[in-house]
C-alpha cells in the first residue's frame, strides 16, 4: 500500500512539475507575445512621426474608405529681369520701339508655389472617387470654376477583370509627359508658361507702365481642368493606351456651340516599356472652338481683322517624352518634344516645345538637376506682320531630401527672349532674366 502511495506521489509530484514547467512555458510564450506587441507598437508610432497614419477614415454613410494626400512647395524666388520701358505711354500694347529706353526690374516673391490637397475615397477595391483641391488658387482675387476644383471624377479600375479601366469626370487629358522635377512648376514650357511669360502677362494687366509685350505666350503644354471620358487599357508593365473624349470649351449652347464634346476634342496616348527603367510615350489632342472659326465677310467691320484670314475651328499638337533611368548609374535621363500646328486656331500658326533633363542621385539625400528647355511660337497670321519669337531656358537645382521626406531646395534659371518680327514698326527685340529659389517642397 505504502509503495502504491509512493508511486501516486511520483506520479502526482510529476503531473504538477509538467504543469508547472508547461505555465512557465505559456507565460514565457504570453511574455514574448507581448513584447513583440510593444516592439510593434513603438515601430508603428515612430513610423507614424515620419509618414503619418496609414489607416484610412471611414465616411459618414460608412460605405467609403477615405486616404487624404497632397503636396506643398514655399518658396522665395528673386528675379532680375533685363525689360524696356515704352516711353509712348501705359497702354499702347507697344514692346518696344525705337523711343524706349532700357528697364532693369527686381522683384521678390515669398509665397506658395504649388499647394494642393487630393480625397480618394474608396466605395470598393477597384471604384473610387477622386477630388483634388487647387489650394493655392485661392491667392487670386476672384476664383473661376476651375481655380479651386482642379480634379473630380469617378474611376473603374479593371472593369469585370478586364485589363481595362474607366475615367468620368474632371481631371487632367492625356496628353503629353509633364515632366517636372524643380520646386516651382513655372520653369518648364511643357508643364505651363514661364517666369518671364507670366511676367509680361502681370504686367499688361496691371497696366503698370513696364513694356505691355505683344508677345504670344500661348503654346502646346499640359492640359488640365477638362471634364471628359477616359478608357486606359493595360497590357502587364508592357504597354498602357490611354483615350479620351473631352470639353474644350464649357457652357455649351445651340446659339453658341463652342464644343459638342464627342469626339470634336480628344486625346490619345500610348506609353511603352520596352526594358526596364525606360519609358516612351506618344500622344496626340486635338482641341476644338468653333467660336475661333470666323468667317472672312466679317474682314471689313470685325476688330479682329487680323486674325480671321484662315482661321480654324481646330488646333492640334503631337508629344514624344521619354524617361530613362539607368540600372548601372544613379542618373535618369528624361525629355519630350512637342509639335502644335494651326495652334491659334490658324492655317498660319504653329508652335515647338523641347525639354531635355538629367537628374542625378548624388546619394540617398542629395539629388542634381539640370535641364534645357526651348519654345518657339511661329506667327503668320496677317499679311504685313510676321513674328517668329523663341524662349530658351537653362535651369539648376539641388535638392536636400530631409528624413522626414521633406526636400529643400536651392535653384538657379536663366531666361533668355528673341522675337524677330517684320512689318507694323517693331525692330527685332531680345531681353533676358535670371531667377533664383530658396524652397521647401513635400509630398504627403
């Protein structure tokens, strides 16, 4: 009996150890689990400090996912800008004759560049909504329907588990590459107009006794602001065919038919990537305004006399872009070339974009940027006036990207004007203008 107890002991003494031994394993277990909960938690937290929250929001009617992104750049920028002063007086939409005298002009600016806020909001995996807001338009002193809401639409992506994905709404068109590497979009002629152009605009609308420019600044670029239908399809990392049909002019009427959308203004582009690291894109728009189209009886009591003999309801341009970035160098290479026939909206009117960059990765933080960048704007649309006028530009920059994913940026671009015009007075005429930028620029 005593040895049946022994051996129950044993036994019992045995059972509890393995208990004992399998809690201090559990606890052990619930210890490790917990610690690699807090570890998690605090990698989460300083991932938050860097990149901020990648949770999305939840919409009201709680069937939409909500991310919020955008992108800010503040800037100073200093220019120095060679002008000629017309002596004939404020409003005589005269450049430069021979009474004018030389113009040196200053000027400083410390203000937003770019600033912009962008809603995507999910109603599934492949539906959403996007909304992007122009914040910085609200600097302007009144706010025209396309300054605030520069994007709204509706997409489908891979409809039905096709390779096919559709577009309704207000967004940029599908033309061009709009390349942009700087903090101030306004250097390059294929994303807008430059310093100096906008320059000459200020200055004829200020009216402010600087040369009033009768210089085009009106040239093939990026489009945005339209409301349209687009279709992409997708073939692998191969190919992408964007198309779409868009309203070039808007409050459409029987009385004054600007634009009947459908296919009177589309685009059309094609990007291939043939290797890896290198991409080529086509594209063409044709943009439509029947009120540019006017009738050459008119010749003898419309203002516009000059601008009616072959005037046309369309203009069209074409782009070629390409991008490379090399596998062997930490260098990419990027350019387009843009070509815009009957641009405004004439038989004797054409236009030329080139841009040509190189953006060099010094290391993780540091990145160099060079480009060259050339306009021209070929204007025969009257007999006795002939203008041929060429923008150039070089610009420099450095870029510091801070961990936060911050950049600073430091920037040099000189601007360099040459018009040469026959007929209504005006010499050939040339002046030039240097910009520097002091900027911090995030996208988020």
């Amino acid at each position: 009996m005593i040895k049946r107890w022994t051996m129950g002991f044993v036994a019992a003494a045995l059972m509890f150890a393995g208990a004992a031994r399998a809690e201090d394993v559990s606890n052990l277990k619930a210890e490790l689990a917990d610690l690699k909960a807090k570890v998690a938690s605090m990698e989460s937290a300083r991932a938050g400090e860097v990149a901020g929250d990648a949770e999305a929001l939840t919409s009201m009617k709680k069937n939409g996912k909500i991310t919020i992104g955008g992108g800010v750049t503040i800037a100073t920028i200093i220019t120095h800008r060679d002008d000629a002063r017309n002596d004939h007086g404020v409003g005589t939409g005269v450049s430069k004759t021979g009474n004018s005298t030389d113009d040196e002009i200053d000027s400083t600016t410390f203000n937003t560049t770019s600033a912009s806020l962008s809603f995507k909001i999910d109603a599934s995996k492949n539906s959403y909504l996007m909304i992007k807001l122009d914040i910085d338009d609200f600097s302007d002193a009144a706010l025209s329907s396309d300054d605030l809401l520069e994007e709204v639409y509706y997409m489908w992506k891979n409809v039905r588990g096709s390779n096919w994905d559709l577009a309704f709404g207000k967004k940029e068109v599908c033309f061009g590459q709009d390349m942009n590497k700087f903090a101030i979009s306004d250097y390059s002629y294929v994303h807008s107009t430059s310093i100096m152009q906008r320059a000459w605009e200020n200055d004829a609308e200020a009216d402010n006794g600087h040369a009033r420019n009768s210089l085009q600044t009106d040239h093939p670029s990026e489009i945005d602001n339209m409301f349209q239908f687009e279709a992409t399809y997708n073939y692998k990392k191969l190919l992408k065919w964007e198309g779409a049909v868009f309203q070039n002019v808007r409050d459409m009427h029987e009385d004054r038919s600007s634009d009947t959308l459908f296919f009177q203004s589309f685009a059309t582009r094609l990007t291939l990537t043939p290797v890896e690291g290198l991409s080529l894109n086509l594209s063409f728009v044709n943009r439509h305004d029947d009120e540019q189209r006017r009738d050459d009886s008119r010749l003898s009591s419309d203002p516009l006399t000059a601008y009616v003999k072959d005037s046309e309801a369309d203009r069209q341009a074409l782009s070629f872009g390409f991008d490379y970035k090399s596998k062997a160098l930490p260098v990419e290479l990027y350019g387009e070339y843009i070509y815009g026939w009957n641009w405004l909206y004439n038989d004797d009117s054409n236009a030329q974009v080139a841009q040509l960059g190189m953006n060099w990765s010094v290391n993780e933080s540091i990145n160099f940027i060079v480009e060259g960048d050339w306009c021209q704007i070929d204007d025969n649309r009257t007999a006795n006036a002939h203008s041929e006028e060429d923008f150039y530009q070089f610009i420099m920059g450095v870029a510091y990207k801070l961990p936060s994913g911050i950049s600073l940026h430091a920037e040099y671009m000189h601007e360099w004007y040459d018009r040469n015009q026959r007929g209504v007075g005006n010499p050939d005429y040339s002046q030039d203008m240097d910009a520097l930028l002091l900027g911090a620029k995030w996208s988020f």
